[in-house]
C-alpha cells in the first residue's frame, strides 16, 4: 500500500468517524487526560446549549455541574481519569440552569497502552425518567385507594395471599407477617370452603364462572363473617393469580336475622296473646262458678278447702297467662314491691327439687335488703331461666348459688344504668364457663352452643329483656374452666325491704251491694251463662248479649233501667270499642265497665279515655266485680 492510499484511508475514517459522532443522537464529548474538552458533537450542543468553541478547553464539569451534583460530578471524573469505565443515571446542567435526566457512559481511549482521552456520552432519559415517576406516582395513588378503601383488596396466587391491604388485614384478624403463611382455605368457613376453593380453581383455569358471589370467612378469632366478594383473575409477575375485593355484610346479615326475628316474634306474640285472651275466659267461668259454689249457704269446710285448691289454680293461671300477654306486649308487667330475699328463698326450695341431685343449690341473702319495684313471676321466671343455663353448664355436677346484695354505682358505670342503689340478684355456677367470643353473644335471641334441638336459644334473651323492663340490666362475667356469674341489677326503693306487698287473699263478699240491673255483652256464652249466674245470686237483675248489635238493641229497649253496662272489648263482628262509642251516643252517662283478657296499660288508658267507667282484666274475682258495680252505682 503506497502513501496515497494510506493518507486515503486515514481520511476516510476519519470522515466515518465524524459522521458517526456528529449524528449519534447522544450527546458525545471527547476529554483529554485533565478532563478537558477536546471536542463535542452536535447532540451535546442540543442538549447543554454550548456551541463547540465554548465547550473547547473548558473543564466538563465546569459544564455540565457548575452548582448541581458536582461532587458527585467530581467522583466520576475520578474514576474514568483512572482508567475505568462508568455507567450511571443522574443529572447534570444546562448551560440555562436547567437539569437534565442522563445516562451517562465514560470510557478512556487508549494509544499504545497510555491512555490519551476519555469518551464521554449522555443520553437524555428525561421522557423516561418522567414516564417512571408518573408510574410510581400512578402507583402511589392506586395504593393510597387500596390502603384507604373500605373494601378488603387482596390477591390469592397458589391458593395463597400475597398482596393485601389494611382492610383486609382488619377484616381476617391475622398479623402481616402471619397472612402469607395462611393457606385461603384456612379463611373460609368448613360449610363453604369446598364451594369457593373450586370457584377459585375454575376462574384461574379460564372457566366461565359468576364473577361475584357470598360465602362465609373465618377470622382469626373464629368469627364468621359474611363476605360478598368480586374476583378477577390475572397474571401477577407472569403467574395465574386472581385480584379480590370482598365486602363485610356480616352486619347487614345480622340485621336481617334481626329483623326476621323480630317478625316472627310478632307473630308468636299476636299468637301468644290470642291464647292468653281465650284462655283468661276460661278462667273467668272456673273462678266465677268456684265463687257461687263458695258463696252457697250449705258449703262444707272440705268443699271450701277444694274449693281453694280452685282459686289457687286460676291464680296459677292468670300468672301464666299474664307472662304470655307481658311476651305479647298486650300487658305491662305487674309491678309490686319485692323482698328478693324472699323471692330467691323460694326458688331455693323449688330448684332443690327441680335440679339433678349432683348439683348442690346455695343461698347467700344480704340482711336488710332494700325492697325492689319487680313482678314476681318474671322474677321467677329470670331465676329459672338462669338455674336452668346453669344446670347445662354442670353436666357433672356443682354448686349453684343464689345471693343477694347491696351495690350502688357511681356515675358512668359499665352497666349503663343510672347512679344510684340497687339490689344485686346473682345467680353463679361451678360450671366450664365461656370464651369471651360466647360471653358477647348470650343475650342474643336465638344463640345457643347446645347441639341442635337441645335450646331455642331465647331464655338468656328473655332474662335480659324482663331486666330492661324494670330499668334494670344483666351482667354476665365467666371464667373458661371456672364458672359463670349472672348479675341481675334492679333500682333499689328506698324504703325498708320488710314492707312489701303480698298478693290478696281471694274472699268471698260478705254483703251484697245495692240491686241493679246489668247488661252482660260478651261472645263468649259460658261467661254470659256464669256472670249472669254470679251477679243474681247476690241480687242483681241481669240482661245479657251475645254481640254488640244485640247489646244496641237491649239497650235502646230498657232505656234507663239499666244502671251498668259490663262490656267484652274483644268480640267479632262490632267489637266491644265501636259498641261503647254507640251506647254513649245514646246515653252520654251510662256507666259501662269494660272487661278484656288483653290488659295493655295503653289500651286501658284509650277506653278510659274514651268515656268507659272503669276496666276489669279477665279473670276477675266475683269480689272486684260487685266493688265495681257499686262504685258505678254511687257515681252521679
């Protein structure tokens, strides 16, 4: 090769390499062993604003770093002056001031083993860098959402969480460090883990399967919780996953047990009551024919003594009946002032003989209990309901005690009740006590841990309902292993405990009052046939109606000779209401006395209101009769 063909080649690369360095789109500077600039292309004229007689001789980081990263500018120069290469990202300075986003690469260029210049290039990555932080900010939104959303967002990969929010980790009860080594199935209830799991399969498998669905969940406590969930499934760092939003409706689901319940509830009351209305007529007949036969000249002491065999069961069954109409709210509770010492005496003796042998029942009685304003059936019926939880509680055996005491709570005490003296009626067992989750929900209608067809699950609920009806309240603590106390609080009277009310003795009037003439108006034929029977016996002339249409026409008939009016409010076709409107209407001052099985306090009020002289709840003693005629008849 001659010298012409050499000078030749030399200016053809040198021609190759000018035009690869002046339209390389990154920006190229070429520094001498002092880190000056040789020369630079045209890209970094475009990007740092410097025209090639600028840069020339200049210090590069006189450049690129005058007030910016320029120790961190210094350092790289370092390490390329010193033989190495270097690739990073960072920023660097336009001759306007502005930073740039670049990737920078620094080579050094040798020539016989020495190194003569260093080949620096920056790329501008300020799209990028830009695109990049627009996605993490993207993302920090998308977090911001999933972490403040009051759904529960998770993702399930290899039938295992591995992405959740904070909603979720509320919702299951597992720690973040305890979620990832859960299997899902360990989440959901056993009634519903099979079902879910193959939707979950189904999904990931491409299936065609309801993208929305409920189920049952399991939290770490070892509650169930309602979920409705909605799943997608997705490829999550190149492996099948599914991505889930699941909402807690459990709150809503008890609402609507709630709701269902109380329904029925009203349906096996207006049932309840029904009975308790039917079954006080006929306890109306029994008491009123017991009396004639008490009241007959020739009675012996034997017949009187069977006969008081009589009146004690009607009074038995007008509790009774009082306790379905007071579950019907159809009747008030019939308060009275109460020795509970009394009252648990009692029930020592009945629960001795009411509960298995193993099971020993102790009573503990504060002295000088104050009274309590109670009814004592429902306060029977609290004791009961509460020695019969304990009893299940004691399959083995125990003690059970019955005590009384004086508490007063101060102002904002946990019970809820307002400070002042009540007394405290506890009723504790030995038993095997309950776990807090148990204790949360006892006085819930229908919870109940026995097996299926062993509790309705309403006693504790009732308890705590004859509690709220005497501005009272019940307090439950328990010891798994140990045993469980109920509190029954109930306000205090203040007077002394000693004087309290006794039920009256049923007697037998001892002189008739004045004759009248009375307009029996019942449906019921026994209690027209009976009453009439009772009311003559002691004097009285006596008219009787099967409806309040006949009882119109009698009425309109005899005028003022009838002195009162004893009216059935519950009776078909015009009901005992419209009929005292229309007897009224006719005589603005007749003394009707209204009589019903259904004793509620408002129902009393509204027929007092609407002109009736006085109320008599069935069944009623021969005795509060005759007191009632003759106060009509004494009235102006």
């Amino acid at each position: 090769m001659n010298s012409h063909e050499t000078e030749h080649d030399l200016r053809l690369q040198k021609a190759y390499f000018e035009a690869i360095f002046d339209f390389s789109p990154d920006a190229v500077a070429i520094l001498d062993a002092q880190d000056r600039v040789v020369m630079i292309n045209q890209a970094f004229t475009r990007l740092f604003q410097y025209t090639a007689q600028e840069a020339r001789g200049a210090f590069i980081n006189d450049l690129v770093a005058r007030r910016h990263m320029r120790a961190d500018a210094e350092n790289l120069s370092v390490r390329a002056l010193q033989g190495f290469s270097v690739e990073v990202e960072t920023r660097r300075e336009r001759k306007d001031g502005t930073l740039v986003d670049v990737a920078i690469t620094a080579a050094p260029i040798y020539i016989d083993g020495v190194m003569v210049a260093i080949y620096a290039s920056y790329r501008d990555i300020t799209a990028r860098k830009q695109a990049e932080q627009a996605l993490r900010d993207m993302d920090k939104k998308y977090r911001l959402i999933v972490d403040h959303s009051t759904d529960a967002v998770f993702v399930v990969q290899d039938e295992r969480v591995i992405f959740w929010n904070p909603m979720f980790r509320n919702l299951c009860g597992y720690t973040d460090e305890e979620i990832p080594r859960l299997h899902v199935a360990q989440l959901l209830h056993p009634k519903d883990r099979d079902s879910v799991l193959t939707l979950h399969r189904k999904r990931l498998a491409g299936e065609t399967v309801p993208g929305t669905y409920t189920f049952r969940a399991l939290s770490k406590d070892g509650r169930t919780l309602w979920i409705n969930l909605n799943a997608i499934a997705v490829q999550w760092d190149g492996k099948p996953a599914t991505i889930n939003s699941a909402r807690d409706f459990t709150r809503e689901k008890e609402l609507e047990a709630q709701l269902a319940h109380a329904q029925k509830m009203e349906a096996v009351g207006t049932l309840a009551g029904g009975i308790a209305h039917d079954f006080n007529n006929l306890l109306q007949t029994i008491q009123g024919y017991a009396e004639l036969l008490a009241n007959r000249a020739d009675s012996h002491d034997i017949d009187r003594q069977r006969l008081d065999k009589i009146f004690d069961a009607v009074q038995r069954g007008r509790e009774l009946t009082r306790n379905l109409l007071t579950f019907s709210r159809k009747m008030e509770p019939h308060l009275r002032r109460l020795n509970l010492n009394r009252e648990l005496a009692e029930m020592q003796d009945i629960l001795s003989h009411t509960l298995p042998k193993m099971i020993t029942v102790r009573l503990e009685t504060a002295p000088e209990l104050p009274a309590v304003h109670a009814d004592p059936s429902q306060v029977a019926q609290v004791i009961m309901n509460l020695a019969v939880n304990a009893k299940d509680a004691m399959p083995d055996g125990g003690t059970l005690t019955l005590k009384t005491q004086c508490l007063t709570l101060p102002q904002g005490h946990a019970s809820g009740l307002k400070p002042g003296d009540y007394v405290c009626l506890s009723v504790e067992d030995t038993g095997t006590g309950m776990p807090e989750t148990v204790r949360q929900r006892i006085f819930e209608p229908f919870f109940t841990t026995k097996p299926s067809g062993s509790g309705t699950g309403l006693g504790l609920s009732m308890v705590y309902g004859i509690m709220a009806s005497h501005q009272g309240t019940v307090l439950c603590h328990s010891v798994p292993g140990q045993g469980t106390r109920f509190d029954c609080l109930f306000p205090a009277l203040p007077e002394a405990a000693s004087e309290v009310d006794s039920p009256p003795r049923q007697q037998a009037p001892t002189a008739p009052p004045a004759h009248a003439t009375v307009l029996l108006v019942d449906d019921e034929e026994h209690l027209r046939v009976s009453g009439r029977e009772m009311l003559e016996f002691f004097g009285h002339r006596v008219l009787t109606a099967a409806d309040g249409e006949e009882a119109l026409t009698i009425f309109a008939q005899e005028g003022s000779n009838i002195d009162v009016v004893l009216l059935d409010l519950i009776m078909p076709g015009m009901g005992g209401r419209k009929c005292l409107e229309k007897l009224l209407a006719l005589r603005p001052n007749a003394k009707i006395i209204v009589a019903s099985g259904f004793s509620a306090n408002d129902s009393i009020q509204d027929i007092l209101m609407a002109g009736a002289f006085d109320f008599l709840a069935k069944p009623y003693s021969v005795e509060t009769l005759l007191g009632k005629i003759a106060e009509a008849l004494k009235a102006p």
